[in-house]
C-alpha cells in the first residue's frame, strides 16, 4: 500500500505543479486525493503534519501574499507526510526559494521574472517529494 501511497502522492504533486504553471491555480481535487492517500499512513502526526504545513501558507493567504490553494495543498501534503518530514520538506523549500531568487537576480535573461509573481507549487514538488522518500 505503500507504493500506491507514494505514486498517488508524487504523481499529484507533479499535476499540480505542472497546472499551476499552465493556469496559476491549484485544483481542490488534487489536494482531496492527496490527502486521501494520507489516510493509508494516518496518526497524531498526520494531523499536525496538516497544521504546521498549512499554518505559513494561510497566513500568508489570509494577509494576500498569495492565493488560498497553496494552503490546501500543504495541508494536504502535511497530512500524507507528518511533522518530521513537513519541517524536513519546508527547510528544502526555503533552499529552492532561495536559490531561484537568487539565480533570478544574477542570471540577466531571468531578471524580467524576478519582478512577476510566481507560481508556488513547483518548489512543493521538488521540497516535498525528496522529503516524502526520507
């Protein structure tokens, strides 16, 4: 059941990645079917997974920052993941952040889309699947 786990979830972080870059948007159901998959691991740790995962994001959300399908999502993701590999998945996320503003910065043919807003859920891709196989 694992292995059905670990497809379900990549392979709905990878669709959500790919249409948020296609339409800016995160679809609800990909974040329902994500979290159905947590249910195959379901804890304690689930639940605060969600929370501590969700917790920036809705902030964020609630002050505009962003929109309110990022939040879904990383509580979806905190749920199938739990809290050790949410903190794990969220310190890649701050490094991948981190390093595509900064290549923005430098790069002179990325400048024009430092300035743009972009799309968050390819960084939850490439954070938290590493973190899910940790």
């Amino acid at each position: 059941m694992r292995w059905m786990q670990a497809l379900v979830f990549c392979g709905g972080l990878i669709y959500a990645a790919v249409d948020d870059l296609k339409t800016r948007t995160v679809s609800d159901i990909v974040c329902i079917i994500i979290a159905l998959a947590g249910l195959v691991t379901i804890s304690p740790a689930s639940l605060l997974g969600a929370l501590l995962a969700m917790l920036p994001f809705y902030l964020c959300a609630g002050l505009g920052l962003m929109g309110g399908g990022d939040w879904r999502l990383a509580a979806a993701v905190g749920f199938v993941l739990g809290v050790d590999r949410v903190i794990t998945g969220l310190c890649f996320m701050a490094v991948a952040l981190l390093l595509a503003s900064f290549a923005m910065r430098v790069v002179p043919a990325l400048r024009k889309g430092a300035t743009a807003k972009q799309p968050l859920v390819p960084y939850f891709a490439v954070a938290f699947i590493p973190a899910y196989f940790i």
